[in-house]
C-alpha cells in the first residue's frame, strides 16, 4: 500500500510541476511537417525521461550528504510556494525546421525547466528506486500527451494547485526531517515527526495565497487607472 501511495504521489508531483514542459515540446516542434513533430514528441520526450530518471537518481544520491536534505527541503518548500503563488518563468524557444535540432531542443529545456520536479520527486521516492523509474515512467507520457486536460482542470478547479502546493510543503518538511543530522536531534520529540510537515504545508499555502493575491491586485490596478 505505501509503495502504491509513493506512486501516485510522484505522479502528481511531476503533474503539477511539469505544466511549462509539455508547452515546450509544442513550441520546439511547431515548425516540422507533421509527421515529424510527431518524432519529435516521442524521441524528445523519451531523451527528456531517461535524462530526468538519471538526475533524480543523482539527486538522491547527493541527498545522502549531511545538512543537503534539510537545504533541499527547504527549497522545496520554496518552490511549492511559487507554485501556488503562480510564479512561473518564461521561456524564449526558438522552433526547429529540423527534427534532430527540435529532439535537441526539447531534451535540453526540458532538463533546464526540471530543477524543481527532479527535487521534489527525489523527496518523495525516499531512496526507492524502483518507485522513481516506474512513477516517472507513467507520469511524463501523461504529461506529453494529456497536458491540455490537465491545465483545463487546474484552471477549472483552482484547488487541485493548492492541494498539491500543500502536499509538497509537506513533503519538504518530511525531506527536512529526514537529514542525517537533523532526525537525531528530533528523537525526544517524535511529535515533530507530523508537526514539521503539517507546518510547512500550512507556511505554503498562507504565503502562497498571499503572493497570489498580492499579484492579482497588482494586475488589476493598471486597468483601474485607465
């Protein structure tokens, strides 16, 4: 049951965060005969899973190391926080006429764009390999191919980002506990096992609110001065 939880947990982990990157692949392929844009998608796509799979397993790796985990989980947390804040970076591509060029393209932003997946799916996959060859697996061709109906339900229902925001604050939170360094000193207070992901859950939803609240006056003010 926990390995089928851990599963679906990467999957909507990489969902949520891998809105830009589907997006990518369009862009970078836009240029080709249709045919090819097809090619483009797969070959591209598949570049994109293999190199991903091997940064996670980095990631992982390097989690491993005194005080990066509690460093980690705190960037996580940061990251679920623009995520609801609706923080996203822009992306200049420039198409492809050709499909070796449109493959490299997407291979490449795909792994610029994929800093905060690779982070937060190495949380989540605590070390099982298995679980982040498998989640990983499923989640990116869904991505690929489904990323209209994904972005159409999170415009719909809005929740469904501030859902998943919380529930990675609450995986940097079980990241942060989880450092060599730091578990031990939580030992006497087993209490704190819950209580630091509930509150890191709760700091990314308040500030994240606030930040997209805030943007949202921001956007409207020009408007009302004309």
């Amino acid at each position: 049951m926990e390995w089928v939880v851990g599963l679906m947990s990467i999957i909507t982990v990489n969902m949520l965060l891998s809105g830009d990157n589907a997006l990518v692949i369009a862009l970078a392929s836009r240029n080709l005969p249709p045919d090819q844009q097809r090619k483009a998608m797969i070959w591209g796509g598949a570049g994109a899973i293999i190199l991903r799979i091997l940064l996670t397993f980095v990631a992982i790796v390097l989690l491993q190391i005194p005080y990066l985990q509690l460093i980690g989980g705190l960037a996580l947390l940061w990251i679920a926080v623009k995520l609801l804040a609706g923080d996203e970076e822009s992306h200049e591509l420039q198409a492809n006429r050709n499909l070796w060029g449109a493959i490299q393209t997407i291979i490449v932003a795909d792994i610029v764009m994929s800093i905060d997946n690779v982070l937060a799916i190495a949380g989540v996959a605590k070390g099982n390999i298995t679980l982040l060859v498998v989640g990983l697996g499923i989640s990116i061709p869904i991505i690929i191919w489904g990323s209209k109906l994904i972005n159409i339900l999170m415009e719909r229902w809005p929740i469904i980002i501030t859902i998943g925001a919380a529930f990675l604050g609450w995986t940097g939170g079980e990241m942060a506990i989880a450092d060599k360094k730091i578990m031990p000193m939580l030992e006497p207070y087993p209490w704190m096992h819950w209580a630091i992901p509930v509150a890191f859950a709760v700091i990314v939803v308040f500030i994240g609110s606030l930040l997209a609240g805030r943007k949202q006056s921001g956007n409207k003010e020009p408007q009302n001065n004309l």
